[in-house]
C-alpha cells in the first residue's frame, strides 16, 4: 500500500514538473509545444490560434507563476498587436469617446473600454465572426434612441445594426454617411476601371539604391556554390539582376560587398529581404501568412490551417502542384530567382488554397480579365487576380506599394470596397457584392441578388436636410 502511494506521489510531482517547464519554456520550444496545448482551457479564435501556443502574447508572465488565467490577461497586448489599425481604421468607438462625461454612464451598460468585453478567448462555442464573443443586438443597449430621431431607421429590429452594408463597431471609413452620400449615382462598372500602378523602386527602403544593370559575367557567386544555367538566367533576365542586385546581396559571401559580408548561405532569411523591401515584410508579419514570423516562431505551413488546403501532391491537387507542409516564407509566392509578381498573384495562392472562394475564382469575370491581362490583350492593370483583391496596392507617402497582410482589408470585407472595388465598382454595387450571401462562395462571379440600401438612404438624408436649410433661407430674407 505505501510504496502505491510514494508511486503516485512520484508521478504526480513529475507531471506537475513538466506541465511548469511547459509553461516556462519558450512557444518555439517543440516538447513544451504538446504541454501548453493541455493547459489551453479551450480553442482560441480564428484569429489567434496561429500563435495560441505562444501564452504570454496576451497573458502577463509575471502574473502566471502557477498558469495562464483570466486576470492575467493584458489589454495592453491587444492594443500593441491592434491599437495602429485600429487608429488607421479611425475607430468609430474607440475609449477616448468615453472618458467624455456624456458617454461615460453607457460603460455601466457595456464597459466598451475593455476590449475582454466583447472579445474572449478560449470560448469557442461563444464566439461569432471576428473573434467577437457578445451577442449581437448588443448595439441597441446604447443606440435605443435612433429609431425615433431617424425616420429612416423606424421598426428596424435590435440585431441588424450591423448586418453587412450598414454599420461596423470599429471600422466605418467605407460607411460614413457623408462617405456614403459622396458615392452615390456613380455607375456598377466604372468605365475604364484600374488599380494604381505598383512603384516598387520609389516604394524600397534604400532609397540611394543605384538601378545598374548586371550582365551574367558579373554575378558574384563564390566558386563552390553550385549554380545551374537556369537559375543564372532567371536571375538575370528579371528585375533584380536589372537593378544591379547581385547574387552575394541576398546570400553573403563577398567581403566587399554590402549588406551583407557573411559566408555565403543557401537561405535567405526574410530579413535580408527586409532591407531594401521594409514595407512589404512589416505588413506581411501582420496577417494570417506572416504572423508566426512576426511572433518568433516556425512560419506557418498548411497542414497547421483550419481552412481548406491542398494537402498532397497526388491526385486533383497534382493539377496546382499540391502543396503539403509547404511553408509561408517569402519563397512561397516569389518561387525561384524569378520574382515572378504575375505567378504570385494567382497561381501560388492555388498551389495551397482549395476553399470553394478560392476554387470559383477561375470561372469569375474578373479571371477573364486578368488572363486578359496576362496574355496582353487585356489593358494593364485592367485584371483582377487574388492579390488584386487581397494584397492590395496602396498609397503610402513615397508612392504605391503592394500590402502584403492579406487580412487588413478581409474582414469586415467593406474595407475591401474602399481599397480595391471602388477602382471600378460603384460604392453601392461594391457593397451589395459583398453583402450577398453567396458572394463569397461564388468568388463575385455573379451580380449581386439585392442592393444595399445604405447609399440612398444617406443621399435621401443628406437632400433633405438640404431642402430643410433652404427652407428656411426662403423664410428668413
Ligand atoms: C490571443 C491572446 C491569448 C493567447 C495567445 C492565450 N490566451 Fe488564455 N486567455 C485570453 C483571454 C482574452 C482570456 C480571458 C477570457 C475571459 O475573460 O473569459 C484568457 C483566459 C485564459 C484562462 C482562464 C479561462 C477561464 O475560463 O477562466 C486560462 C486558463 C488561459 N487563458 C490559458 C492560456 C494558456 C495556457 C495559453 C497558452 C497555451 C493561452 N491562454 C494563450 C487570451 C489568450
Ligand atoms: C462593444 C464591443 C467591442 C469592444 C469593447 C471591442 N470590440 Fe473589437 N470588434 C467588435 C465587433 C462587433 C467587431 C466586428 C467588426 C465590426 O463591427 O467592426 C470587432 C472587430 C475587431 C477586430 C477585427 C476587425 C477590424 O475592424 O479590424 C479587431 C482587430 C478588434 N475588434 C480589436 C479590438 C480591440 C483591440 C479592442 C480593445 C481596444 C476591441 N476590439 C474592443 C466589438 C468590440
Ligand atoms: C502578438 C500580436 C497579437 C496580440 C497580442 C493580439 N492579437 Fe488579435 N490578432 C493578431 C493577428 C496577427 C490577427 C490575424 C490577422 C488579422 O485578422 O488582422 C489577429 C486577429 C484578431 C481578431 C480577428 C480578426 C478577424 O478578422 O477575424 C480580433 C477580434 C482580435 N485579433 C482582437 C484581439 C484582442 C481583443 C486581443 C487581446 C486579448 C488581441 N487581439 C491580441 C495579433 C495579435
Ligand atoms: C457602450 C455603448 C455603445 C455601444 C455598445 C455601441 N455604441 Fe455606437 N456610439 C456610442 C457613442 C457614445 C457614440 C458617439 C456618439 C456621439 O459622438 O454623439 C457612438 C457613435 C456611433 C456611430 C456614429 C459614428 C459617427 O461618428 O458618425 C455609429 C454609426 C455607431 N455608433 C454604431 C454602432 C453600432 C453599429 C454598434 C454595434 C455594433 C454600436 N454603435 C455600439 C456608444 C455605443
Ligand atoms: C501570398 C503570396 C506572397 C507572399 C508570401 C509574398 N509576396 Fe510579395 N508579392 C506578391 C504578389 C502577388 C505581388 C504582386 C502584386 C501586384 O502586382 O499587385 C508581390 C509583390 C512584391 C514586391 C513588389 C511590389 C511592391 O510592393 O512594390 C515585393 C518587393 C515583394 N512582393 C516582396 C515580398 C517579400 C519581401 C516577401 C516576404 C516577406 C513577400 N513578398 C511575400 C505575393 C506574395
Ligand atoms: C533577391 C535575392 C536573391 C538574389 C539576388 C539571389 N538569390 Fe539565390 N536564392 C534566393 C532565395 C530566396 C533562395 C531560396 C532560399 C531558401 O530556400 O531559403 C535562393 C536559393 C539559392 C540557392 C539554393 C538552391 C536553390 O535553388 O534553392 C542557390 C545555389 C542560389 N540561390 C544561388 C544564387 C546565385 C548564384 C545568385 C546570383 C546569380 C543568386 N542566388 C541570387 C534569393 C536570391
Ligand atoms: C539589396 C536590395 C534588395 C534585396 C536584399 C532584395 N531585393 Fe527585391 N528588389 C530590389 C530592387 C532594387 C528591385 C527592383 C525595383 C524596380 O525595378 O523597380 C526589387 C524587386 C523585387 C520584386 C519585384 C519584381 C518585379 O518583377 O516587379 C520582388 C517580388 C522582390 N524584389 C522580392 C524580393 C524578395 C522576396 C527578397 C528576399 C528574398 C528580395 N526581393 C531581396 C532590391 C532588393
Ligand atoms: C504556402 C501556402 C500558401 C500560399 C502560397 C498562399 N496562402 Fe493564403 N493562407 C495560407 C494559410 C496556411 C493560411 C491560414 C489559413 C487558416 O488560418 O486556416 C492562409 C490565409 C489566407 C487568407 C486569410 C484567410 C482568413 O480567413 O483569415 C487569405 C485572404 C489568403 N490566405 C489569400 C491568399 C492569396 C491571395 C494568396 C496568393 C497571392 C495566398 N493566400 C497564397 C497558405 C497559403
Ligand atoms: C473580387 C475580389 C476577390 C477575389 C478576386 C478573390 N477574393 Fe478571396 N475573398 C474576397 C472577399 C471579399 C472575401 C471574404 C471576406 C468576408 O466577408 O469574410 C474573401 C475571402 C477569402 C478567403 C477566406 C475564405 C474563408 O472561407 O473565410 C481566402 C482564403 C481567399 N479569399 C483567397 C482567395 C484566393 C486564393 C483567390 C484567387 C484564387 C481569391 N481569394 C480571389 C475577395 C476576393
Ligand atoms: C480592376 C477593376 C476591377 C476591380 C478592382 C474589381 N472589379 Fe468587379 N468587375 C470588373 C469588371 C470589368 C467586371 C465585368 C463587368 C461586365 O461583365 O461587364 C466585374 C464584374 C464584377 C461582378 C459581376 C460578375 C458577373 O459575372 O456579372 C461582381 C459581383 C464584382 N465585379 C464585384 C467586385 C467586388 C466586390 C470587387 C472588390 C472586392 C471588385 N469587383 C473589384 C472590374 C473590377
């Protein structure tokens, strides 16, 4: 009996010892990784469980000397990680509003300050779209009086406030009224529609970057690097041999050479890339592709995904390559010493993706457009690839760039109007494209089913108080 109980003791001491090293050893750590997934109350959300095993991304170490727990959790993190987009998304509540005396007794309704309030972790069956864990007709606790003084707004029910086209809680930049009232009567299909033109070379971090060409006798390679004719070519047929960016530039190797004077190395890390393409790898570390990189850890591969994937390299999938494990570095697009920019923007995303959006694509207008494009019948800039719609080209101060975070502009996706659909859509088409139910899966290969109301509705408000104002001009002489 005694030397059952010293037996139990003894392993219940071991497992406790190496449940507390789990928790202590860093996430990248791969035996701690299995131990902390036991500590996990629970699945965290689609936007975070890429980096769920990474505990002290949101709670306090020093606050969980014994385990991770609810009041441990720092809000500072959430608004390190999302407090800039946040700002850029010109939040539409943000916790200013409510330290204004006026606001300040709807926090006994909702403490809107906390962002733990609406968004948990950890609680699956809770939790909606965007990681949002409240029930949705929350709005009304605070809005009860908009059904009166908005004519337009009467008998609407507490829960549609923010069904697609009407409103967002934070991001509302595409659904301000005045934004709204600006777009109306423009056309579905804009007559001539493009996206900006990329400025890579303005857009490069090294701006006293010299664009000298470089012939193949010039590639710097040491000797016993093994090269093949079809990787010389490929660098030197493309923009990186034309803009004097020489083999030793990303791999080492050359004493003189800058930036790097290291030996030479067959990887090249996504810093090395950082140096002269900043903007394109700081934006990337902060969508569903880069995260991992950007938390420290493996990059992120196919087989970890919750979405649909290509998973092997037989069968169907053979037709885009099949992709398992394939991993989201910045080869994974930018495949070889091509840096193929029209491969990346459709192609390699079906190498991996094999959701049915993904997979409607080929059979949408706007892949006509861009195989139009491609094979140069179409105008440039005319088509609309993947990337068109999920690594947009923005403007930034030094000129167009390609946003490599797919995510800032997916969800809520009325985003992705303002950037992308606006270049040759109507706001109101934009919108309702969006707002439709089968939009999604049908990759926007159809018209939409119905049309949003939102547009007219703040053009019919703006008119009249417009006809109000004049009214009483005409009164008062
Ligand atoms: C993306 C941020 C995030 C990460 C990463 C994260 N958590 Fe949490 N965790 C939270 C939030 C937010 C809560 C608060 C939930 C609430 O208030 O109900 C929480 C609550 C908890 C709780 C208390 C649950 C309860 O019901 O009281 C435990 C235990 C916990 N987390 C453990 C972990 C462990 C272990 C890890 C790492 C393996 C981890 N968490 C990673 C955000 C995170
Ligand atoms: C009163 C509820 C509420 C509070 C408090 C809240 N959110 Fe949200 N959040 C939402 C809703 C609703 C959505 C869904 C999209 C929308 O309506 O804007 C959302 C979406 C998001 C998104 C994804 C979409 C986007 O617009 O980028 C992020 C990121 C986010 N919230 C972060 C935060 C952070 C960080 C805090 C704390 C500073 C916070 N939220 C506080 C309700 C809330
Ligand atoms: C280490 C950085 C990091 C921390 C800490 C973090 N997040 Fe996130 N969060 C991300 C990334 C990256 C994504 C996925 C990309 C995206 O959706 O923008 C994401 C996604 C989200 C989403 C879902 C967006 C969607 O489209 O589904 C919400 C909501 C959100 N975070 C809120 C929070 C809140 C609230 C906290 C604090 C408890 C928090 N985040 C902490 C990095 C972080
Ligand atoms: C905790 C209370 C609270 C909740 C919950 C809340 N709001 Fe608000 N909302 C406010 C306050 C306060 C303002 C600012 C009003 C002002 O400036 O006069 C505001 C402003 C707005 C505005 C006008 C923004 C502008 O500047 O024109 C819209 C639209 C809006 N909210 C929609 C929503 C929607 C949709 C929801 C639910 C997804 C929601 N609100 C939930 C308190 C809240
Ligand atoms: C998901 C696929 C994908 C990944 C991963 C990816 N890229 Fe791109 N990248 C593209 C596409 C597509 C384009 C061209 C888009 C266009 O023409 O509008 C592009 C364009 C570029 C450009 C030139 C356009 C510009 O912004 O001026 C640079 C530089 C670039 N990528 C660098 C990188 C770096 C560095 C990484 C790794 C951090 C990376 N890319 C990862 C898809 C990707
Ligand atoms: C713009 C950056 C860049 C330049 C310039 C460049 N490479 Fe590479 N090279 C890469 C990347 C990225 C990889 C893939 C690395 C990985 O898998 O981690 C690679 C891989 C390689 C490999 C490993 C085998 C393979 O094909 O994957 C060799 C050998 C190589 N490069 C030789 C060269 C030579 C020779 C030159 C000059 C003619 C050159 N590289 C110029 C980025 C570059
Ligand atoms: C030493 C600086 C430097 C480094 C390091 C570098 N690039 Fe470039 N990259 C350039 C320049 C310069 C251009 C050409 C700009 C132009 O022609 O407008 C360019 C162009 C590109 C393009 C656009 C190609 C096209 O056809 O438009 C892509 C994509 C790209 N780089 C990706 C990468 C990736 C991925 C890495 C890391 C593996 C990398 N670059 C490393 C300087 C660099
Ligand atoms: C090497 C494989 C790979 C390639 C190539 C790739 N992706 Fe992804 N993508 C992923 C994985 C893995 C995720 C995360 C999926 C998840 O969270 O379930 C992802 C996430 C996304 C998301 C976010 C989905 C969400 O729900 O938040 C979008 C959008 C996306 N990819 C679009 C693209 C586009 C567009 C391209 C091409 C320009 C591309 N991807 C290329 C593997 C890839
Ligand atoms: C016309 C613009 C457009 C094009 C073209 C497009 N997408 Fe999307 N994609 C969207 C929108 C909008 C969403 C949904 C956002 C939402 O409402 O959740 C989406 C969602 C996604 C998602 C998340 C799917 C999910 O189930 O949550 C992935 C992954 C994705 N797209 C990849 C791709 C790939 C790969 C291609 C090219 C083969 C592509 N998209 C082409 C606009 C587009
Ligand atoms: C570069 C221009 C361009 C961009 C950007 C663009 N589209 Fe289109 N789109 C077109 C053209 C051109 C057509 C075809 C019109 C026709 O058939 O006459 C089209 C067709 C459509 C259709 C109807 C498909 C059909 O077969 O009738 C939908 C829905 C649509 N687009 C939605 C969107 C949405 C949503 C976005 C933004 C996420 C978007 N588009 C971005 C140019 C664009």
């Amino acid at each position: 009996m005694r030397t059952k109980w010293i037996a139990w003791a003894v392993v219940n001491v071991a497992v406790l010892a190496t449940f507390t090293i789990g928790l202590i050893a860093p996430a990248s750590n791969l035996p701690s990784e299995s131990l902390k997934r036991a500590w996990l109350p629970g699945e965290t959300t689609h936007g975070h469980y890429q980096i769920e095993l990474d505990c002290d991304a949101c709670h306090d170490p020093s606050g969980n000397s014994s385990e991770p727990s609810a009041s441990d959790v720092m809000q500072d993190a959430c608004i390190s990680c999302h407090g800039e987009q946040l700002e850029l998304a010109n939040d539409t509540h943000p916790s200013k509003k409510f330290r204004d005396p006026v606001h300040a007794d709807l926090l006994n309704i909702i403490n809107a300050q906390d962002c733990l309030t609406c968004h948990r972790e950890h609680v699956p069956d809770q939790t909606l779209n965007m990681g949002l864990t409240l029930p949705s007709d929350y709005c009304w606790h605070c809005h009860q009086d908009i059904g009166e003084s908005r004519p337009s707004h009467v008998g609407m029910t507490h829960d549609t406030c923010a069904t697609a086209g009407c409103h967002n809680y934070h991001d509302n930049r595409a659904l301000y009224e005045k934004f709204l009232a600006d777009h109306h009567g423009a056309s579905d299909h804009i007559e001539g529609g493009r996206v900006p033109h990329r400025q890579t070379r303005e857009t490069l971090s090294r701006s006293d970057w010299e664009m000298v060409a470089l012939s193949l006798e010039q590639s710097d390679a040491p000797e016993p690097v093994e090269t093949t004719p079809e990787l010389l070519q490929d660098w030197q047929e493309t923009a990186h041999a034309a803009a004097g960016v020489n083999c030793s530039m990303c791999h080492g190797g050359s004493e003189s050479k800058t930036p790097t004077a290291t030996p030479w190395n067959d990887h090249v890390a996504m810093e090395t890339c950082q140096e002269c393409h900043a903007k394109q790898v700081d934006t990337f570390v902060t969508g569903k592709h880069g995260m991992r990189l950007g938390a420290g850890m493996s990059p992120m591969n196919t087989a970890m995904a919750r979405l649909p994937m290509h998973t092997s390299s037989g069968g169907q999938d053979a037709v885009h390559g099949g992709a398992a494990h394939a991993e989201l570095t910045c080869n994974a697009c930018h495949a070889g010493h091509r840096f193929d920019t029209k491969y990346a923007a459709a192609e390699a995303c079906l190498n991996c993706h094999a959701d049915d959006h993904s997979l409607a694509y080929a059979d949408t207008a706007h892949a006509a457009l861009w195989a139009a494009e491609l094979d140069g019948s179409g105008e440039v800039n005319s088509g609309v690839s993947c990337a068109t719609c999920h690594l947009p080209r923005l403007e930034s101060g030094e000129g167009v760039f390609v946003n490599h975070d797919q995510n800032a502009s997916l969800r809520p996706n009325e985003t992705m109007a303002r950037e992308v659909c606006l270049n040759c859509h109507s706001l109101e088409y934009s919108l309702s494209a969006l707002a439709d139910p089968q939009g999604k899966t049908q990759c926007y290969g159809n018209p939409p089913t119905q049309r949003t109301k939102s547009v007219e509705m703040a053009h019919e408000w703006f008119e009249q108080q417009e006809a109000k104002r004049r009214a009483r001009q005409k009164r008062s002489p």
